[in-house]
C-alpha cells in the first residue's frame, strides 16, 4: 500500500507522525547529467512498532508497517518469549500518533517468565541486540544443536537467487529492504517477507512459516549480511541451512558450526561460499 505523505511534522507539537502503510510516494529532485528533473519517488516506510504483552511494554523496533502480525508471532518465537505459535492468544494492530502497537495476550506462564527477564530494549534498523543488559543476556544460545538435516543441492541455491528477486515487491518499488525467503528443495520461493530491517524480516519469515504446515525440506535465504543473531533466529525456527547473499560475521561462523547450522554466505550466480557443515550442500 503507498500514501502521498508518510511522516509529518507538526508545527504546533513539533512531533512527527508516522503512517501505517508500507510506502509512500514522495516528491523529490532527481539529479543527472548536470539537468535537474521534479519527480515523485517511492520510500520505504519505517516506523517504530512497540510489542506490548498482556498490556506490558517489552521492546520497541524500528520496521516497515507491513505483515506486523507475522512479526509479532516470529519475534516472539526468536526471542524465546513464546514456547510455540500456540502461546500467542491473539495480536491487535494499533495505530497510535507516535508509532504502531502490537497487543499481544500471550499464555500466563510465558508472560511470568518474560516479567522476570524482562529488559529495557529499543531496537534499530539492523541492529538486534540494543539494550540487553549483560553479555550473556546479549549472547543468548539456542539450547540445543539442531537435529533436522536437510540435504540440498548448489544448483537449488543458484535458482533461489534468481527467484526471490522477482517477488521482492518493496525492493523493487523503494530499493530500501531487505528480504528472508523460505525456499523448498526444488529452489521454489514459498514465503517471502520484506523489511527495512534484516532481523525484522527474518522474524516476519519465522511468524509466517509458524503458522503454516511446511510438509517440504527448505533453507531460509536472506538478501543481508548473515549476522550472529541471523543464526540464532533461524536455529530456533529448528531450520538447519541459511543462505545468505553478502558475507557472515566471525561470531556467526562460529556459532553456526557449533549449532550444526550449515551457514552459507556470497550465494550468486552459480557460485556460493559454505563456511559451516558443508555436509549438508550437494553439487
């Protein structure tokens, strides 16, 4: 959905509000070969979303206003605040000046255990860890190595790449997003969710394959860096493969090999570099 205008400021509160629609088309001046044209231009949204459960503020994250539903559901799966999709009673989509809400009535025992761990953290765009107020809390660890183990092959990967490109709609609209795919073992793109933020559309991916019986083997592909938490998310969505377009951190490297995740980084045209449990990749 687009909007004429996305952020306003108003002179009398000197406040800036915020739209509830994924983009917006903004006049700008385009500037080429010394000419200067007046155009409109289409911009991603980004808006802050607070996650509120049982009327409790937890975190509040900077992402586009699309699929907040399925975000709601992942990042609370990621951030092990949920034990299963089946925690989550409900979500109501509020739109407030400042920002959105997301109303979560989760189970009683998993909003006791968040009220006892519970932190002050404000998120940005592409950062996962802010606010956690301690290295361990930052460096959290999945409990236990993956058991799943699906097998695919580098020729899967190569028609992944090629697929999730064409059904990157904000990309291709704002150029501003980032995408996490769910792709079966034929390289056929199943789901897909966009976000200015790479965490926020892995956590997207993660609510929406949650809700869904995938009956087929698959890898997450990622059009981001492949960071520490990148694997932490998809190691809890209990998926053993996660392609990644550029490049993966050390710790990412390391934590993946030790959680059995096969972590795939640089996946291009007919080429890619596996750099944990090259067991799992097939010519």
């Amino acid at each position: 959905m687009t909007k004429t205008c996305v952020a306003e400021i108003d002179s009398k509160e000197k406040c800036i509000t915020f739209s509830a629609y994924a983009t917006c088309e903004y006049p700008v001046i385009r500037v080429s070969a010394s000419v200067l044209t007046s155009q409109s231009d289409m911009i991603a949204e980004e808006v802050p979303v607070a996650l509120v459960y049982n009327g409790v503020s937890h975190a509040v994250m900077l992402a586009t206003p699309q699929d907040l539903e399925d975000f709601a559901l992942g990042f609370s799966l990621s951030e092990g605040i949920l034990d299963a999709p089946s925690d989550l009673y409900s979500v109501e989509v509020v739109q407030q000046l400042q920002g959105i809400e997301l109303q979560l009535d989760v189970a009683t025992l998993c909003f006791a255990r968040l009220k006892e761990k519970r932190r002050s953290m404000t998120g940005r765009t592409g950062c996962g860890l802010c606010g956690s107020e301690s290295l361990a809390q930052a460096l959290r660890m999945p409990m236990q190595k993956l058991i799943k183990r699906t097998v695919i092959s580098s020729k899967v990967i190569t028609l992944a790449f090629h697929n999730i490109r064409e059904q990157q709609k904000l990309q291709a609209l704002t150029g501003a997003t980032h995408a996490s795919a769910w792709v079966n073992s034929a390289g056929e793109i199943e789901i897909l969710r966009e976000d200015v933020g790479r965490h926020n559309a892995l956590d997207k991916l993660v609510g929406a394959m949650a809700k869904r019986d995938l009956a087929s083997d698959g890898f997450v592909l990622t059009t981001s860096r492949a960071s520490y938490e990148m694997v932490q998310k998809t190691v809890n969505a209990g998926v053993n493969i996660l392609v990644a377009i550029s490049a993966p951190t050390g710790l990412a490297v390391r934590v993946a090999d030790k959680l059995g995740l096969t972590l795939i980084g640089f996946a291009r045209d007919n080429s890619c570099v596996v750099y944990s449990h090259a067991e799992n990749i097939q010519l």
